[in-house]
C-alpha cells in the first residue's frame, strides 16, 4: 500500500503544471478559495468508514470562472489539515483580492468559525458565500455579518459578472448587506442552460496526490467528481433544489466525453457522477456509454449520488458496465410502499427490486440509501424498511435518519408543523448524527427511531448470505482485508 500510495503521490506531483506563476505584486488579483474541513463532520460519528473526501467540484468550476477573468485562484483544503488557523493565516498575509468559501448544512458551523477568523485576521478582507445552505439561508447568512456578497444558486455568470466589475446591484443572484444594514436579495431568475459553453472545471488547482482514496471506495485513483448535468424534476420532499432547480439541463454526450478524455489524458483514472439524476435521459446515458467504449478510455466509474429505479433498463445497465461503471446507487428510501406514495417518490417496491435484479444481473455492485423518522413512520413501516432491504441482493446499505434540511420542502413542512427547534448555527443538521436536537418527531421518541437504525445494520450486514456474498465478493476483487477492517470499525450494538 505504501509504495502505490508513492507512486500516486508522485503523479500528483506531476499532475497539471499550471502555467500561472504567482508573483507577490499581484494580489490584487489572487482569489483564495476555502474547503472547511470536512472531519469535523465526522466527529461524533460512530461510523467513520464511509467517509472519504476528494476535491470540490465547485471550486474547480469557479476557479475556471476566475481564470477567464483574469484572476488568479487557489483552493485552500483545510480537511488535509488540523489547524486551520495556523494555514489559513499565513494564505491571509498579504491579503488576496476576494476570500471565497462554501459548506453544506452540516459544515456550516465552521465556515463562520472560519469567517470570523478571517474577520479578526484581516478586518478589510472581501469574503464570498455560496453553496447550498447559503442559498437556501440568505437573511440568515448575512445576518451573521460575516459574508460580504452570497451567490445564489448557479454561480458560473453571476461570479464573473461581480469579477468583471458589474454594479453588484445589477446582478442576478446576488446579495449583500448595505450600508445602512439592509439586505439587497436579487434572485436569478432562471438556471443556466446552455452547460457545454462553459469551460472545464480547474481541477489544476489541486494537487490530486493528497486525495488518495483506498479499494473500498475507488477501484483506481486518482478519482475526480465530474457532473454530466444538472436539476432533478421529480418532488421527492427530502431534496433541496435551489442550486440546481428541477428542469434536467444536461451537458451534452460529445462534451461530457470530451471532458472525461481530457482527465484521462492527465492521468485520471476514475470519475464519480455527481450529477441528482445520470440517467434522467438514458438515451444519453447510453451515448455516453458508447462513446466511452469506442474512445477506448480505460476508466472506471461509479453513478453513487443515486440514480432512479424507473430510470434504467437491462440494456442500460449492461453498456454502463462495459463502459466501465462497476458500482451505483439507488435512493431507495423506504420498504413500505404508503409512505414512499407520501414522499413524492412516485417508484413502487417492485420497481426497486427489479432495477436491483438487473443491475446485478449486469455485473454491478448495487448501493441502497434508506431512511427513517418520516412523518407517517410508525414501528410497523420501519420494520417494512428493515426486512425489505434484508431481501434484497445489495451490496451496501445505508439507512439515514430523515434531516429536514433548509430550502427542501420536508423543512418548509416540519416549520409549518411547528416541529423545528431554533437552528442555533445548524451544527447539529448532520445525517450521521441524530436529529432529535434538530426537530421533534410528531408520533414516535427518539429512541425507538434510532433503534430501528441499528438494527437496519445488524440484520442487513450481520446477514449469514450477506457476508458469504461478501466474502465471495471481496476475494474477487482483492478487498477482503478491507471489508474487515471496515466492519470492525462499526458499533453494531
């Protein structure tokens, strides 16, 4: 492990020279982008092992914003370190021209904490938000008085717009704070259409040997996230769709191609789809499948964001595996068909368990995402969801609890149900956490939720044909080592 650790880190090294020689008399013109750190999330968590971390899609999109108008970006990752305040004071002298940072719900906690850092380092700094939370939180957000300009939504035009010195005013999808303390909101008015007109993500920006991810999460590295398209338009209450919004925009085949053989040609050898919905348009989907085997592009891939059930189809699946994709996900969420009807799934129980049959069928390892503690749960549905996904060929299971998480309409629902305690600075809005700190569960006690969770896990995984499965499985495929470790890491009971 070590000496093919070695080997990438030297690739890394290797890895997009980036022709841009940063000189100190140009600070006027450097943008420094912040990661928080995505450990913190996983503090108080139990199950670590799921965890990985690669670089941010969004940056490397913004960074190529930048590029174009004559900026100069980098990405400051505080998860490859443990004192932030240590790293990021030195990114701060001299002051870079704009400070840009985003974060999920979840991480939000410490973006402020890094902000007021920020604040307290260098008064006269410019920071930027956007992201998901800040969009679906803007009074909130810049309330806080931490952020000078938040980018809602889609920020590819608005960013080079605010670059290019557009009156801040007149400009979608931007807010800030006035002089005289009230908030400017401009909302854009629609989404970006038009995908393939925009530039490659910068993924120069980082230096890919840090983001080494081991056999159980990637079958070779280094691995990027690339995003084929955007917006999801089915209603499931649990989605937030502020970013992206609910037409399907995708980029189109030759482009996403185009794009995957660049990497490649740079030395990436697997990608994860990022995208809400890969196979919205399996006509596409296949043209991309196809043209990844005529190009003759050694990658391997995998669709783990969730894909639709209704959404793939026998012949789908076998050119995704001869295209390389050898795992994906299905939001799958519960095993009792009333209460998927209630969430606006619109997919059945039958639907599932036959995209699972083809999937496997096609010779690919199959991820369900489950849920517990929506509204109509009762012990009885709950225990639908556990025996439902015990019979189920699947490879991996996850069974989250529900997190009405801003800008979704499950948050709008539980705040019109008064069931939302006061969210404070929304650290505890983490899926691997309980959310009891979070809302109050209208019918059932905390305790009785989370103990169906557990035992999700233990009849799932501690399943005699689930580990013979496995164990099969992990032979194979030379994981058997970490297929151990990573159950010996998990609290069962």
């Amino acid at each position: 492990m070590p000496a093919e650790r070695d080997k990438y880190k030297a690739m890394g090294q290797a890895f997009f020279k980036d022709e841009i020689s940063i000189k100190l008399d140009m600070d006027d013109k450097k943008i420094l982008f912040i990661i928080p750190d995505e450990k913190k999330v996983y503090e108080n968590v139990s199950v670590k092992v799921g965890s990985f971390h690669l670089p941010s899609l969004a940056f490397a999109i913004l960074g190529a914003a930048a590029k174009e108008s004559g900026y100069i970006p980098e990405v400051l990752d505080l998860t490859l370190y443990d004192n932030f305040e240590k790293i990021l004071e030195g990114k701060l002298s001299p002051n870079p021209a704009y400070v840009c940072l985003t974060g999920t719900t979840a991480i939000y906690f410490h973006v402020l904490e890094i902000a007021r850092f920020i604040r307290k380092k260098q008064p006269g700094a410019r920071i930027l938000i956007g992201g998901p939370h800040a969009s679906s939180t803007v009074e909130d957000t810049l309330n806080n008085n931490c952020f000078d300009y938040l980018f809602i939504g889609e920020a590819e035009i608005s960013f080079r717009q605010f670059l290019n010195g557009i009156n801040p005013e007149d400009i979608e999808g931007l807010a800030f704070k006035k002089n005289d303390g009230s908030l400017h909101i401009r909302p854009s008015t629609g989404f970006l259409k038009d995908l393939d007109k925009f530039p490659f993500p910068e993924y120069s920006l980082y230096d890919l040997s840090n983001y080494y991810l081991p056999n159980m999460h990637a079958r070779q590295n280094p691995v990027l996230w690339i995003e084929t398209s955007r917006g999801c338009p089915f209603d499931c209450m649990i989605c937030n769709k502020v970013v992206h919004g609910q037409t399907f925009r995708p980029k189109s085949s030759v482009r996403v191609l185009n794009e995957i053989e660049f990497y490649y040609k740079m030395g990436v050898r697997e990608f994860l789809i990022a995208d809400d919905g890969f196979t919205s348009n399996m006509k596409r989907a296949e043209e991309i499948c196809d043209g990844l085997i005529s190009r003759n592009l050694s990658v391997t891939w995998a669709c783990i964001n969730g894909i639709r059930v209704d959404r793939v189809t026998p012949g789908l699946l076998v050119k995704m595996r001869k295209a390389g994709c050898y795992r994906l996900s299905f939001g799958m969420e519960s095993g009792n068909q009333s209460v998927l009807d209630n969430l606006g799934k619109k997919i059945t129980l039958s639907q599932i368990e036959s995209a699972v049959k083809m999937a496997k069928k096609a010779g690919l390892e199959v991820f369900g995402y489950f849920m517990f503690g929506f509204l109509d749960d009762t012990e009885d549905t709950m225990q639908d969801t556990v025996r439902f996904a015990r019979s189920l060929p699947l490879d991996f299971a996850k069974a989250s609890l529900i997190m009405p998480f801003p800008g979704s309409p499950l948050h709008n629902k539980y705040r019109e149900l008064g069931l939302l305690k006061p969210p404070g600075d929304y650290r505890e809005y983490n899926v691997y956490t309980s959310p009891k700190e979070v809302y109050r569960h209208p019918s059932l006690e905390w305790e009785i939720i989370e103990k169906f969770q557990k035992k999700f896990y233990r009849n799932f995984y501690l399943n005699p044909q689930y580990i013979l499965r496995r164990f099969i499985h992990s032979v194979r495929n030379k994981t058997l080592f970490a297929t151990i470790k990573a159950a010996f890491s998990v609290d069962w009971f």
